[in-house]
C-alpha cells in the first residue's frame, strides 16, 4: 500500500509539472470580430417570448475563436459587437464560420432595432448591418 501512495504521488507530480509546461492555447489578445450575418427566425413575435438569434462570424483556423460579446440595450435600440481572442498557436490556412446566440426576451411592445458591427468603411467609420423586430 506504502508503494502504491507514492507511485500516485509520483503519477499526479508529473500530471501537474505537464500541464504547467503546456501552454499550448494561452491566450494572447482578444479584440472586435465583424459580424458575417445573422439569423432571426421571426421579424414579429410575442412580448414576454424568446426568440434565439444566431449571430455568424469567421476565425482563423487553430489560433481564434469566439471571447465575448457586447449586448448594449439602450432604449428600443440593441447594439451587438463580437470579439474574437487570439491564442499562442499558429493560425493554420483555412477559416471557420461559427455562430454565437443571443436570446431576445423582450418585456415590453414595440419595434426593436438591432445594430450588428460589420467592421469600419474606408474613412474609419463603423459599419453596421441593421434588423428589426416587431413584438406585439
């Protein structure tokens, strides 16, 4: 029993020291993805629903993925910004299309106006692609 505690003790030193040793997907930074699309299901639908919409951007293959995202709701206006993070892995040729959800539950009637951030023009200004929905 006496060999067995320490050839565990041994066992779980090693685990340890490897996984302090892989730093394989550290990340490194994050920063604002565009928005390639989005899928709303319903432009109309019922107060105190919830409608799931999908919001599509594109990642480098190995080294990005999806970090977070803004929901900024002020008034009937919902502005959306994703983010991607970058991590320490080489990026591989190739891009993923990948989705992330919001879940739209609104409390009160109205028009909805959503702003996805699709990146900035030539001048530097941001560019949005604009959605509404209807909930009665």
């Amino acid at each position: 029993m006496k060999n067995f505690t320490k050839f565990g003790i041994a066992i779980l030193g090693i685990i340890f020291l490897q996984s302090c040793a892989n730093d394989a997907y550290e990340l490194k930074s994050y920063e604002k993805r565009k928005i390639d699309s989005v899928k709303i299901d319903n432009d109309t639908m019922a107060v105190f629903n919830m409608q799931p919409i999908k919001v599509f951007s594109t990642y480098n293959k190995e080294c990005e993925g999806f970090y977070g995202m803004d929901y900024i709701p002020k008034d009937s206006i919902r502005t959306v910004v994703n983010y991607a993070y970058k991590n320490n892995q080489t990026c591989q040729s190739g891009t993923y299309h990948a989705f992330n959800i919001i879940r739209f539950e609104p409390q009160k009637t109205g028009t909805y106006y959503f702003k996805f951030w699709q990146g900035k023009d030539a001048s530097g200004n941001n560019v949005w692609l604009e959605k509404q929905i209807v909930v009665e």
